[in-house]
C-alpha cells in the first residue's frame, strides 16, 4: 500500500470512534436535557374506599382558596386563576368528565404557590441540581448552592356529597419567575392529573 494512502487509511480508521463516541454523547446528552428539563414532581393520596370510576360530573369548589396572586380571594380571576382552570378544565374533559353547574359528583379545589429554594449538592462537584437547572462550583471541601424558583400545585377532589376529601394530587417544577406562566401550568396540571384517577392505564 502506498504511504500515503495507508497514512488516510489510518486516520480514517483511528477517527471513527472518536466521531462516533462524540454522537453517542450528543444522543445520550440531548433527549436527557430535554427529559430532565420537563420534570414535574408529582405526588398523590386518596381514599381508598372511594369508586372513583362512579364520579361522572365535577364543578369548581364554592370556597376556592386563594392562589400564588391572590386571584379569588379578591373577587376576581388572577392571570394563574386563568391558566389553572383551563387546564384543569382541559384535563377533565380529557378524562370524561364533564362540568356542571348543579349537583356535581365532585369539586375540583386547587391551591398554587412560587417559592425560592436552594439545592446544596452533596458532591462538591457541581451536580445534582434540582431538576436538571443550575449552575455550580468546583473545589475543595465546597458544596455548590443552586438557588432557584419552584411552582408548586395542589389539586384537591372533593366527594360532594359527603363533602370529604378524595383524592389530591401534588406538582412541583422549577419556573422561570415569579408566577407560573401558561406553559408551566398546563405541563405541571398535566403531570398531576395524568395520575387521576387512581390506577388508570394513563397514570405514570
């Protein structure tokens, strides 16, 4: 073989899997930046003595709390007041549920809130931010704090004729402000009620 066709050939050779190695790690790095980034915590409770699959109508609880802008407290629907019911709204429907205005099966009460938190990595590494956001330091014997914003749901089912507590459901993610905007609170309601009811096929 000439010199210089084996010395291509070499390289070529020797270069395939550092390009391939450097793919791996962009498939492997791209769609967990994604994942990671659309994180919601969910969590839920309910009773189990109730047939939820029996529930076929809901309407708004009368007494709904105040949110994170104090929306119905004041007599009126703040903008996240908005964005929560027609998610909410949304996701019902989905299910099969319909809205009534008189004698529901169930209330649908929720409660929203902002709050700054900090995630101290145990490493000192810079990672095990909390979902997937952050930025931390390196060195000797420190612990990086990420400070960051964290929207918080709760979605409550109420049983209206015994006027009791069902089911509720818990979301947390992290946001970009102050309020949670109307991408953030259609994703974080999706994840809480893709857990409603309780053992259906949707619930993950």
């Amino acid at each position: 073989m000439h010199p210089f066709n084996f010395m291509n050939f070499t390289l070529r050779f020797l270069g395939r899997p550092t390009l391939l190695l450097a793919a791996g790690l962009v498939l492997l790095l791209g769609p967990s930046g994604c994942t990671t980034a659309s994180r919601v915590g969910v969590t839920n409770d309910f009773d189990h003595a109730v047939n939820f699959r029996a529930y076929k109508t809901w309407a708004w609880y009368p007494q709904q709390p105040r949110d994170a802008e104090s929306g119905p407290a004041k007599g009126y629907e703040s903008f996240l007041d908005k964005r929560m019911r027609a998610s909410v709204a949304s996701e019902m429907t989905q299910k099969g549920l319909t809205e009534v205005t008189t004698a529901p099966d169930i209330y649908v009460a929720y409660s929203a809130r902002v709050e700054d938190k900090q995630q101290v990595s145990p490493y000192g590494n810079g990672f095990g931010y909390p979902y997937g956001y952050g930025y931390g330091g390196f060195g000797r014997g420190y612990s990086p704090v990420t400070q960051y914003k964290a929207g918080t749901v709760v979605i409550d089912i109420i049983d209206a004729r015994r006027k009791e507590l069902a089911w509720r459901g818990t979301g947390q993610a992290q946001v970009n402000q102050n309020t949670i905007d109307e991408a953030e609170t259609h994703r974080i309601v999706n994840g809480i009620l893709s857990t409603y009811p309780p053992g259906s096929a949707a619930q993950r």
